[in-house]
C-alpha cells in the first residue's frame, strides 16, 4: 500500500511569489491533516480535512494560506503571497478516523522563502 | 501547549534497550499517550501508543506508570536506525490533532 506522498519535496521561492503544496493520503483515509515546522520551532498543527470538509483549521497562520480538498482525495495547501516567515517543512498525514487512530505521515515539502 | 516534558538528548549503546522517558503530569482519564519519531528529513511515523496498560508491539514496548502522571518508551534492542527525535504527545479521546513538544532527540552510539 502507498504511504502519504507529497510533492514537491522541495520548493524554493522568492518572497511574494506564491507556492502550491500537493499532498496525496493513503486511500480510504478520509481524514488528512496539515502540520508544518518553522525553523526552530515545533511541529504545530494547521488544520484537519474530514472528506473534502475543513474540520478545524484553528491552526492555519493567517489568510495568506488556503487548503482545499476538492473530491475529497488529494489536496492542496497554497501560500500566496508567501513570506519569509512561512519558510520551514510542511507535513501532511492521513488517518481513516479521525479519532483514536494512528496518523501516517508524508516525508514533508521543505519550503524555503527568499 | 505541549502537555508532556521529555529530556532534550540521550545516547544509548547499539544493542542496548533504550529508555525514553515521558512526564505527563496533567494527564486526564480519557487522554492516550502516543510516540512518534521522526527520523532526519522524513516525517513523524507512529510507534506505539497506550491509555491506561503496558503496550508492546513488533517496535517497541510503552509502560505506564499506574498513577499515569509518566511513561517510558522501551526500543528492547537499539540500532543506528533508531536515532532519531522521539515524540511523547497526549491525545485527547475524541479529539484528532496533536499537539508535539520538543522532543527527545536519541543517538545511537556504535
């Protein structure tokens, strides 16, 4: 069975040009969630996706980040314009609950903002 | 905020069982407690998790104390492949996000 894949593995990008992350969950998993690590910081959570749904993105930094998951498959996390700030390693993980249930995640997109 | 205290390093000898330590303190009855590790330049990956009993599986053993303010992660037979940063987190029941501390970064020393 394929794990989660996310692409590109690396982006980097000058400042206010926008970026589009691309994650693909292990399938059957309604469940996808977004982390991301900026330099020096902990892994913080950004926001959850049940189906196609948002759940919760309590966590998402401001309105300059937009997830979408159309169908309910893959989906897509841009950063328009992006900032220097927003450089760092972006996680993407797939659960089939969403409650209880280990979480797999994908080996992350390496962002880096000049 | 990270509910969970674990020390920033350790070193354990290949072949030796490492011991990873957990505090968690504030813990609630419905809240399970979960490792990751994240190996250099991939993502977390799961190893094991428990509520209130001693979990083992083909990875690792979790022992929590009885009071269940802490637990332990137990790697039986370390290996290079074992360095990496371990992640002790406190889940709610119910709830789907977690919330990493800082981690306890393991070297395996040959």
């Amino acid at each position: 069975e394929a794990g989660v894949t996310q692409f590109p593995s690396h982006s980097v990008i000058e400042k206010g040009q926008t970026v589009t992350l691309r994650c693909d969950p292990i399938s059957g998993h309604d469940n996808l969630y977004w982390y991301r690590r900026v330099m020096g910081k902990e892994i913080k959570f950004l926001l959850h996706f049940v189906k196609e749904s948002k759940q919760d993105e309590s966590g998402m930094p401001n309105n300059r980040f937009l997830a979408e998951r159309t169908g309910g498959t893959y989906s897509t996390l841009k950063v328009q314009p992006a900032e220097l700030e927003d450089s760092g390693v972006y996680f993407c993980a797939s659960s089939r609950a969403a409650t209880n249930e280990k979480l797999f995640f994908g080996s992350g997109t390496q962002l880096s903002v000049l | 905020d990270a509910k969970t205290t674990q020390p920033p390093s350790m070193d354990c000898a290949e072949g030796r069982a490492a011991n990873l330590p957990c505090n968690h303190s504030t813990i609630s009855g419905n809240e399970y407690v979960y490792w990751y590790r994240q190996i250099h330049s991939q993502g977390p990956q799961y190893i094991i998790h428990g509520l209130k009993n001693n979990e083992t599986n083909e990875m690792a053993s979790l022992i929590i104390t009885e009071d269940r303010k802490s637990s332990t992660l137990i790697l039986p037979h370390a290996t290079l492949r074992d360095t990496a940063v371990y992640y002790c987190i406190v889940r709610v029941t119910g709830a789907y996000k977690y919330i990493f501390g800082t981690g306890t970064r393991l070297k395996v020393l040959a």
